[in-house]
C-alpha cells in the first residue's frame, strides 16, 4: 500500500471514514505504479505529460492548430454502472415503467445484465477511441438513465450510487472505477471523473448541513488522490444550476463549497470543476464565485446550434473570465458544433445512447466516429488537404471553389443550342481551321454562358461559409462571411450593444457591393448574346 494511502489514513480524524477507505483499499489490491499519464492545465491549455495536447510534440502532427490544448471526450458515463435493484427491478421480466419511452430493461440480448461484462466491454473499446485521437472520456459515480435518458421523471428508480445513504464510497465502484483510470493511464487518456449526477444524489441522505454529501466529496477525493495515477479530473457535479438538485451543497449557492472541499481534499494535485448548464451566472452570485475557483470550465451544449455554440463559449468566457481552459463534456453527435467549439479552441465531448443501433452492437455506445479523425486530420491519415500543408491557407478555399460540375453541365447544353452546326461548316467551307473557329465564333458566342457560370461560381464562393470555418483557423484569413459571423456572435454575447450590430449591419452592406458591381459590369455579355448565333432561313 502507498505510504502517501497510509498517512492519509492516519491524519483521518473521522473514524467511520477511515474504516470504509480501509476496507475499500483491502478489497482490491493496490500497486506502485508509476504514472504514465499525467494532466495537467497551463494557461488556457490542458496538457498530458507536459505536452500541450493535439500538437506535434504529443504526436499529432497533421491536427489543426486550433485542437491544440483542447479536450476531445466522450461521455460515457455508465462505465461503471450497477443497479443495486437488478434483476427485481430493471430485468426483461420486472422492468421500471417510464413516462416518456416503453418499458426498461438492463438485460442483455442473450442473458442477465452484469456490471463486470458492461466495464469489460468498455474497456475493449477504448484503444480504438484513442485511435480516433479521443483524449479523454467522462465516467460517472453516479449515473442517469442508461437506455431512455430520465424515465420522465426528476429522481431516477435505478439504484446506480457510488454512496451509501452516509456518502460512504462502495468499494464496488471503487474497484471499477480503478480499473478505468488504469487502462486510461496505459493508453494516454484522460478520466473525466464525476461524482453526483441530478436525480441520483437523493440516495444520499439529507442531513444538517449536508454532512453526508460532504463526507462524499470528501471520500471520493480523498480515494482518486491516493491512487498511483494522474491522469483525472474531477467533475462535482453534472449540470448544476439554480433549480437542478435537492442537496444545497449541489445548488448554484451551494457548489462554492463543494468546490473548495474537493480543491483541499486532493491538495490540488487533481484538477477540479463541476459542469454548468444554462444562462451563465451573473457576476456578484455565488455560482459565478464558484465557475471562478475551478481549474477548468466546465459545462454542456446540448440542443444548440453551432452558431449557439459559438455565442454560449464566448459568453461563458466573458462572464467567469479567460484564463482556464473551457471544455465541453456533453453534446450531441454534430459535427458542426464539434467544428464551433474547436474554432473557439474549446474541448468538445459528445453523448450517444447508441439507440438506433448504428454499430449493429445491440444499442451499446458506439466509438467514436472515424470522421472525428479524418475531419480534424488527428493521425494524419485522413485529411487530405493537411498532407500537403493546405489547411488554414485561402488556396483550401480558392481550389475547391475553382471546379463547378454544375458549370460543365451548364455550358455543355448551351453550347449545344447556341452556336447552330451551320455556322461551323459555314466557316470550314471558307477555309477557317478548327482553332480559327473557335477563337473567332464559338468563344464569342458562348461568352454569355461563360459570365453566367463565373458570375455563380461568384456569387458561391463569395457567400461561402461552412468551406471556410472548417478549413481555416487563423481569423487574418477569415472571409467576410465568417468574419461577420464572429463579429456578429460578439455582439450576442456582449450583451447586444447597438454599436456592436451597427457594425455588423454595415458590413454586412459593404460585403454585397462587389455582388452588386459585378451583376452590372457583366450585364453587357448578356446583352450582346441575345442577337448573337442567328441563321438566316
């Protein structure tokens, strides 16, 4: 047993403490490993090892410039998920009934659910995230509803607690949670480790001063200090907010506290934050006090645009300040809002219930999508473009834009109906070779067509957004489409200044001037060709 493990338990004063962290280092064997991976927070940057994450130095040399001190992650919470019900309640023949979806049940398709064959599986699957340049992933002590999502209700009839009803930590939990950290630390990858999740903290039991949630916070602390690893984070709570749990140390006032305890427990040696949901507090609150004092911020995106995730990152950032990393450890699976978070050099995760079996897996959670790879160019086998260096370079937009099947398609018909076959033999007859044709007849008669498919291919690449957001990343090359997107989420989050739209007004009337110029200078091409390529009867 670590000397640091048995000093801890010689300070305890607490004696039913020190008895259940006894028990639970007793359960399972505990070795001196050394740590292979450790985390760590400079600046606005996460690293692993020393290394800011996503960059050439930690090996991946193809990524984007903006992956570089980000978190990808995926929430995955239920690794370590057990009902202390099952099977009398959450088996196919006694499933909990839920208001919003039918019947569930637990069970595999070809027998009883068990928590070591869930954490097994779980645990095969996380080389080939890491593949897929996944960095870190959530893991929770407590967990919501595993197939339907909250069962229509606020506290969830599953018994999945890593506490007893005194916010003891079950040795059980303990156990699977350490084999997680284990892997994660062989693999390079970060555990993102939450303690209490809405509608499961009503296990623990409320008492004056909610002493039982915070000898909670303060066991499980006190339990990831003292494991050989540090490659954790410490999530408090999920999706805190004015109104989302019972408990007050979990409440917006309430969570300062909670933060500070679980800062002390672990001596600082763990990085420590709880995730936010909803408007950002106001300054001044409590809950702004709190979102300052954490290592990292910390919050989700769920059921918002890209141009939402962009305006919430922003606003989040000017309300508790600009000097942690922001990461988000829960979205949905959009890679538009992936792409929004990255270009606000955010950490993104994403949840998938895996309910429409698309890995033919039964409904289990699927990997992480290989496009996560390639589209962000994470091992350097996908992206194109970033092999021969023209990733956040204005050619990544110019050369794609320079190709039109729409404009072949369109002058091959107009060619075909505008310049008549006698007019060629007509002039081969006179003695005009092919070239001379060509240069002398069908080029001027087919000018139109030409101005018409440069005037769209124009109009295209001028309004262009999406190609542009994803390929560049510098703001010196943004275009004025993704510029006043910026400047626009600016004013948003700026709380709507007039002065702040009037620019962007402005602009936006400035950018559709060389639209309109060209529409009127070009307009004579089209003129000429209405009585060009007649034929006497």
């Amino acid at each position: 047993m670590p000397l640091e493990i048995v000093h801890m338990l010689r300070i305890e004063t607490n004696p039913v403490y020190r008895r259940t962290i006894a028990l639970i280092l007793l359960a399972f064997p505990i070795t001196l490993v050394r740590a292979q991976t450790v985390v760590g927070i400079r600046g606005t940057q996460f690293t692993i090892n020393g290394q800011t994450t996503y960059s050439a130095a930690s090996g991946f040399p193809a990524a984007s410039p903006s992956l570089e001190g980000t978190l990808l992650n995926v929430r995955a919470v239920q690794a370590i998920f057990d009902d202390a019900h099952y099977p009398t309640q959450g088996s196919k023949e006694h499933p909990y009934l839920s208001s919003v979806a039918s019947p569930v049940s637990f069970d595999y398709p070809n027998g009883p659910y068990g928590a070591a064959q869930n954490l097994d599986e779980f645990l095969a699957a996380l080389p080939t995230w890491r593949r897929a340049g996944v960095l870190a992933f959530t893991v929770n002590l407590q967990g919501g509803g595993p197939s339907d999502g909250n069962f229509g209700v606020h506290d969830q009839p599953h018994l999945n607690s890593g506490f007893d009803p005194h916010g003891n930590l079950k040795s059980a939990y303990a156990q699977r949670l350490t084999r997680v950290i284990e892997r994660a630390d062989q693999l390079g990858m970060v555990v993102i480790v939450g303690y209490f999740y809405q509608g499961s903290e009503h296990w623990i039991d409320e008492a004056p001063d909610d002493k039982y949630m915070r000898e909670a916070v303060r066991q499980a602390s006190l339990f990831l200090k003292g494991l050989p690893h540090r490659n954790m984070m410490i999530e408090i709570a999920n999706e805190v907010s004015p109104t989302m749990y019972r408990h007050p140390l979990l409440q917006s006032n309430g969570i300062l506290d909670a933060v500070n305890l679980a800062k002390e427990s672990v001596q600082h040696q763990i990085p420590v934050s709880f995730s936010w949901i909803g408007v950002p507090p106001p300054r001044g609150s409590r809950a702004n006090d709190a979102l300052r004092a954490v290592d990292y911020v910390l919050t989700h995106t769920n059921h918002r645009s890209a141009e939402g995730v962009h305006q919430y990152i922003q606003a989040m950032r000017a309300a508790v300040g600009y000097d942690r990393p922001v990461l988000i450890n829960e979205d949905g699976i959009s890679s538009f809002n992936l792409q929004a978070a990255i270009e606000e050099h955010a950490g993104w995760g994403y949840y998938d219930q895996g309910l429409n079996n698309a890995c033919g897996n039964n409904g289990s959670l699927c990997p992480p999508s290989t496009n996560i790879r390639k589209d962000l160019a994470l091992d350097g086998t996908g992206n194109t473009y970033a092999k021969v260096g023209l990733t956040n370079n204005p050619l990544s937009i110019i050369l794609p834009s320079a190709v039109s099947p729409f404009g072949v398609y369109l002058m091959r018909v107009y060619a075909e109906r505008a310049i008549p076959f006698e007019i060629i033999e007509a002039a081969r007859m006179d003695g005009a070779g092919e070239l001379r044709i060509f240069r002398s007849i069908a080029l001027r008669t087919l000018m139109p067509g030409f101005v018409t498919v440069a005037l769209f291919a124009f109009v295209a690449c001028w309004n262009n957004y999406f190609l542009p957001l994803i390929m560049l990343s510098e703001p010196k090359w943004y275009p004025l489409t993704v510029g006043l997107q910026q400047w626009n989420s600016q004013a948003t989050a700026g709380g709507g200044a007039t002065s702040a739209f009037n620019i962007v007004i402005t602009g936006s009337l400035i950018s559709i001037i060389p639209l309109i110029l060209a529409f009127v200078f070009l307009q004579r091409y089209w003129q000429s060709g209405l009585g060009s390529g007649g034929v006497k009867g």
